[in-house]
C-alpha cells in the first residue's frame, strides 16, 4: 500500500490532545481561497520553483535525463507535459530554487516514521493526525493507515474537510479516534464562490458523523470578509448545537501560506485582507459560546 505524503511535522500541539505527528496527504477537492497549503490540492507531486532563489547555474537542466527542463528567456523552465516528477532537480538543486511537493510513501514506511514519536505520544496523550490537502482523497491508504495506528494503539485523527463521498466517511469513522472537521460556510452559494465547491455534501457529512457518535471537534476558519459576520458566527454556533456537539475551534485566518502560491504559479487573491483583529477573534468565541458550544482559540486544548 502506498500514497502520496508532501510533509510531515512532528511535535506539533495544535491538531488534536497531546504532542502529535501530522501527516499531510496530497489532494484536495476545493480550492479555498485562504489556503496556506497551495501545495498539498493536487494529488499528485508537483514541482515547486522559486525563482527568487534560483541563481541560473542550470543544473537542473543537464540533470534532467527526460530533457523536461529547458532555459527559455535566461531562466529553467519545466515542460509539464514530460516532467515526471522523479524529483533529481529538486534534490540535486544548489540553492533549494526547486522544491518537490508530494513523494511516495509505503504504509510500513510511513509506519516507521510516525512510530518514533511514540514516547511523546504516551507521556502527553497525544497521537498521528493525518491531514492534507484532504486525507480522505487516498482512502485506501488512509484506512490502511488507521488500521496499522489502532493495531499499535496509536490515538488517531483525521483533519478533514468533510469533501468526501459517504461511502469513504462509513470506511473511516469506526477507523479514527477523533475527526477535526472544517466547517468554512453555511450558505452554498458563498461557500461555492469561496472554496469552489458546494457545501451539501459536506454538511450532510457532519450529520452523519455526529449521527455516529464520532469524536467531533469543528474547526471554523475566521476570514475576514468571508465568514465573519456575527449574524453568520452565530448560525455556525446554533448548527453544530443542534447536532449534539459541544466543541468548536476558532482558527483565525494568516497570511503564512501566501508566500507558497509563486512558487506554485497560482495567484493568492487574499492579499488585501489582514487577519482578523484580537477584538474579532475573541468576539467569534463570545458568540460560539453563546450557543452552548466550549469554543476555543486557534486548534489549542
């Protein structure tokens, strides 16, 4: 069993109890225009160039046994069309210029690398959080993944954004110990302008987790001008009540991904907005409190 991995980060206290290894899946299905992570929507690897960084030496070119790179206008360029992503530039490159986002994993691999924190783990309570781009996009080796933590009595979650069809939702939720699940917008309109996606399905995933009794923590990105109207913090709030859950996170929108997108050569369309001030942030967990939920601030304990 195998899959595409683009990083993983250790000692990290953020993505659910305890000091944790997350481990970040290729492939997203939305396209959300807030994303700090450009590199992790597609499902396959993709090389990254910096043009910044890169000093012209041409290695890259002469490296490359398919002949995919080529210096057009006194810069290397990459023929998308022959790359196969086999990653020597990236590798060989002298200054880190090029970048590969995404390598192939095997289960047992990937088992090795998350099994070496596992003191951590035991001594804080902690555990793996596979998160991406989105982990249910590699379902076969996503549950292949659990399994192997569950066999090991590793505590697992899953960081999603509920995009998946629920047939791979009924595979994983008897599989993960805890699910952080995104909840971005509740109107579809707004939610297909922002994220290039409808959110039906992803609300319908919800229920039917908390249907499940699963471990349930929502995660409510605040964006400025997107999603943070009181009136609109507030149905949040009241939907999550309804279905029986108790705990939502705030995780309040920065601008750390926004240097990424060059390299991708995709456009960051958010560079204007400025992440929410102190006042907002503490007035989205007044609200979200106020529907009987216990809210929290930035994915803390």
């Amino acid at each position: 069993m195998t899959g595409y991995v683009f990083r993983i980060e250790r000692f990290s206290t953020h993505d659910g109890p305890g000091i944790r290894t997350t481990v970040f899946l290729k492939g997203c299905p939305l396209r959300c225009t807030w994303c700090h992570s450009p590199e992790s929507q597609s499902s396959e690897p993709e090389l990254l160039f910096r043009e910044d960084r890169c000093i012209r030496c041409f290695e890259c070119v002469d490296d490359c046994q398919l002949g995919a790179i080529s210096s057009v206008d006194g810069k290397p360029v990459i023929d998308q069309a022959v790359c196969r992503w086999c990653g020597d530039c990236a590798d060989r490159c002298p200054t880190g210029a090029r970048t590969q986002s995404g390598s192939v994993m095997t289960e047992s691999r990937l088992l090795d690398e998350i099994v070496q924190d596992t003191i951590f783990y035991d001594q804080s309570g902690g555990g793996v959080t596979f998160s991406g781009g989105e982990p249910m996009m590699q379902p076969d080796f996503l549950a292949a993944m659990l399994d192997a933590c569950r066999a090991r009595r590793i505590h697992a979650a899953v960081d999603t954004c509920g995009a998946a069809p629920l047939g791979t939702l009924d595979r994983i939720v008897e599989r993960a110990d805890l699910f952080l699940f995104d909840l971005k917008h509740l109107d579809d309109i707004r939610h297909r302008h922002v994220t290039g996606s409808s959110n039906v399905q992803i609300l319908n995933n919800l229920k039917f987790l908390a249907s499940r009794a699963a471990n349930i923590i929502v995660r409510f990105p605040l964006i400025p001008g997107v999603n943070d109207a009181p009136g609109h913090i507030e149905r949040v709030g009241q939907f999550v009540a309804s279905l029986g859950l108790s705990r939502i996170d705030v995780l309040p929108y920065h601008r750390a991904g926004s240097g990424k997108y060059p390299a991708t050569g995709r456009p960051y369309t958010l560079a204007e907005i400025e992440p929410p001030t102190m006042e907002a942030r503490a007035q989205a967990v007044q609200i979200l409190d106020g529907c009987g939920l216990r809210a929290g601030l930035g994915g803390k304990p």
